[in-house]
C-alpha cells in the first residue's frame, strides 16, 4: 500500500510537472538541414553534442519548415500564421510585420514572461520589426561586411541575461548564424583536407554565386562567371563546397551544446522546454541547386527538430514520423507556458499531444510555400508550394510546366518524378493543395475568414486549421 501511493504521488508529480508554465529556449539554426546531423544517420560527425540532447529528446523525423528562406519562417514562428497571412513572403526592405499580429513574444510577456532575442541575421534588422515584444533583443548582423553574426560572441550575452533574472519564467529565442552562407567555420577543412581551388574564393561561398549557379543571369563581364565556369568543370569542387558546409554545422553544434551545458549548470534544465530547429535547410547541388533561393525540395525543408521536455521526453526520448510544421512551434510554446493555444488564431498545432503519445492521431496533411527568392523575378505573387501527405509530395512552381510528384518512402532524395505514372494520386493531391490555398490565402495579407467563427472570435476548427 505504501509503495502504490508513493507512486501515485510520483505519477501526480510527473502530471502537475507536465502542466506547469516552463521556461522556454527555442534555438534556430540557420539552413540546418536534417539529414546532416547524426541523429538523422548521417555519416560525418558533424553534431556530437546536439545528438547526445536528441537521445533524451522527442526527434521529429518529418519536421517541414514552411517556406524555403528566412524572413517568412521567421514571421511565421513569431505569429503563427503562414506566409500568406503574415505578409512577410517578399524580401522588400521596410515592410514591417502587419499591426494585427500579435507575436509570441508579446503573448509570453502578457503571462507574465520575461523575453530575450538574440540573433545574428540580416531580417533581424529593425526594418522587419521581429523585435515586437521582446524586452531584450541584440541582434550581431554586420552592416559593414553584410556577414551574419557569429553565435559565439551572442552565448554570453543570453546566457548574462537569463542569469540577471532566473527567477521569473522566460522565453529565450537564439538565431544562430554560423551556417549560413559564407558557412563560417573555425576549421573549414576538417572533412575535405588538401583541396585547393575555386571554394577557397569567399566569392563561391555567397548568395549571390549560388544564385548563379541556380541560373539567375549575369552580364558577361562579371566576374562570377569565371569562378562559375571554374566550379563547374570539376565534381570536387562541390563535394569541398559539402565539406565547408559540415564543418560549419560542426562549429555550430560545439557552440550550441556548450550553450546547453552552461543552462544546465544555471539548474535550469529541470524547469526548461529547449527547442533546437532550424528556419530551413540548404541544396548542395541536388536538383541541379545550391543555397535556399529557389524550390521546395527535401533538403531545403526538412530541418532537424529536437524538443527536450524535462517531463514528458527525459524519461522517455521519442521518434514521432508525424509530419510537422513550423507553424506548430507557437502553439506548442504557448501550452507549455500554460496558455490555451484554442486562445489564439494559430494555424499549426501544439506538438505536446505527440511527446506524450509518438503514434497519436495527426492531422493528414502539411503545406510550404515559398516566393521564388530571385531578384530578377518581378511577380508579387507566392509561385511554390508544397503538400505532404505521408509518403507522397507533391510539387507546384508557376514557371514550371505541370506537377512534380515524388514517394519520398522508396526515394528521399526525390530524383524520380512519379507525376506521369501516377495520375490518380497528382488529381487528388493537387485539389487539397488548391483547397488548402483558397481556404487560408486572403486575397491580401491578413487573418483569413476561414480562421473565424461567425462571431468573428476564435478558431473554427483546431483539429484541422490547414
């Protein structure tokens, strides 16, 4: 009798620790993508640390960021909304987030949650206004040489400003730059030695070069052409490019774990949610691609997810296949701080429901979109999307001619195009995505009418708010 109702007080316990208001420290990685961590079964060692943390951790096998670059999975984090909403799916300078969003920062601080960012990114410039509610926000961006800030010189500081006020509860947000193009590393070398070549020119490892390579046009006199030509004429050149590419997700998994270990040492961890993502991931010539400024494929979407549940996953680390979205983080953060995400017009899903049950029910679909980030493209219009139903994706670019399909089950790398042999499941798949399109994009940014209930107040459904 006394052992039951010792573990009954424990089983109380676990319950009310599961419930209680958590701090939260939610660390996004810049063009992170999945398949090169280690607990995703990549060969290299790139993420030690960050696969010791998935080992006591729910890994989301099928997370999907929910565009192709920065700026509008950033909004989307911040406001719970996808990109047709939020508006911010075009990389115009000055055009700040609506003032009908409320972000989770602001949310947080009205419970009572002090807020903190700390970010190295260009779209962390106040002129994107992703500042909105945090009490703290430092941003390590470059003006001058247009490089990101580096998470190494930001970790003292967000570690100084959690100390200055452990004893409220607070929301953490750290942008970590390292691994965006240029891919800073401290040793660039350290999976590829001995190359010499074109990748050692900082020229190849910039935005504007994987533009051209991905087929943006250049005038015949610049001078990336050359460096271009280079490139091309020998494979190596692009396994070097991956090698830079590792070794900078490697310097970033030495700074982000050493980042854990010094909150575990604050005794922390126990009264923590710890999120580590990435806003998307990055081609490294699949499809004929570098960098994220164009299409929708696998290793631009699928970014790691790792969330540590000092309740609900410590004991019990888990592998959900469920295919999530980056619109479920602002829910998922809302009910760990105890606020009712049915409270709010979010469009993903609180991702508890499957730390506690891995193989609980989800819902059957999941949507990108993207504007063909391109500066030589003029339409306003967003021109990709996506939709994921398990094993089968389906693909839609304006400026291409009909659908892509591909069974990522039997070919994750998406190579073979299954849209003419399998008519049937393009026919049904492109009507959801055409249903999904019409149901949530308002014919210019703002809350769809599909997220209100006839009194104007609340979500409609919050089974299926896709």
């Amino acid at each position: 009798m006394h052992f039951w109702a010792l573990s009954t007080a424990f089983l109380l316990l676990a319950e009310a620790q599961a419930r209680a208001p958590l701090n939260v420290v939610l660390i996004d990685i810049c063009s992170a993508r999945a398949d090169h961590f280690g607990s995703y079964g990549y060969s290299r060692p790139t993420t030690p640390g960050l696969d010791k943390l998935a080992r006591e951790s729910a890994v989301f096998d099928n997370a999907m960021a929910q565009a192709s670059w920065c700026l509008p999975n950033y909004a989307t984090l911040f406001t719970g909304h996808v990109p047709e909403v939020h508006g911010q799916y075009m990389n115009i300078p000055h055009r700040p987030l609506p003032e009908f969003e409320t972000t989770l920062a602001q949310r947080l601080k009205e419970a009572g949650y002090r807020t903190g960012a700390f970010t190295g990114g260009i779209y962390f410039l106040p002129a994107w206004e992703l500042s909105r509610g945090f009490d703290t926000f430092v941003n390590s961006f470059s003006t001058s040489s247009a490089l990101p800030g580096s998470f190494a010189g930001l970790a003292p500081k967000a570690l100084d400003w959690i100390k200055a006020g452990a004893s409220s509860p607070f929301f953490l947000y750290a942008a970590v730059d390292d691994l965006h193009a240029p891919y800073q590393a401290e040793d660039s070398e350290r999976f590829d030695p001995g190359y010499e070549g074109v990748v050692h020119d900082t020229a190849t490892l910039s935005v504007r070069f994987f533009r051209a390579y991905n087929g943006e046009p250049l005038e015949a006199t610049d001078p990336i052409r050359l460096k271009l030509d280079a490139f091309r004429q020998d494979p190596r050149h692009l396994l070097h490019l991956t090698a830079h590419y590792d070794a900078a997700l490697s310097g970033v998994d030495r700074k982000v774990s050493a980042f854990l270990d010094r909150l575990k040492g604050l005794g922390l961890w126990d009264k923590t949610l710890v999120i580590v993502t990435a806003d998307h991931g990055e081609l490294l010539g699949e499809k004929a691609l570098l960098g994220h400024t164009e299409g929708l494929y696998e290793p631009v979407l699928r970014v790691p997810l790792l969330i540590h549940h000092p309740a609900l996953t410590r004991s019990k680390p888990s592998r959900p296949r469920q295919v999530v979205q980056r619109s479920d983080l602002f829910p998922t953060i809302l009910e760990s701080a105890g606020i009712d995400p049915a409270s709010v017009q979010a469009q993903g899903r609180s991702l508890l429901p499957l730390l506690r049950d891995p193989k609980g029910a989800w819902r059957p679909y999941a949507y990108a979109s993207s504007k063909r980030n391109m500066s030589t493209l003029a339409d306003s219009e967003i021109d990709e999307r996506v939709l994921r139903e398990g094993r089968w994706k389906l693909h839609w670019y304006s400026y291409k001619e009909g659908f892509e399909l591909y069974d990522l089950e039997s070919d994750p790398q998406e190579r073979n195009d299954l849209s003419a042999a399998r008519p049937e499941i393009v026919k049904r798949l492109a009507f959801q995505l055409l249903k999904h399109v019409e149901a949530l994009r308002p014919r210019a940014p703002g809350p769809p009418s599909s997220l209100l209930n006839p009194a104007g107040k609340g979500l409609e459904s919050r089974d299926d708010p896709h």
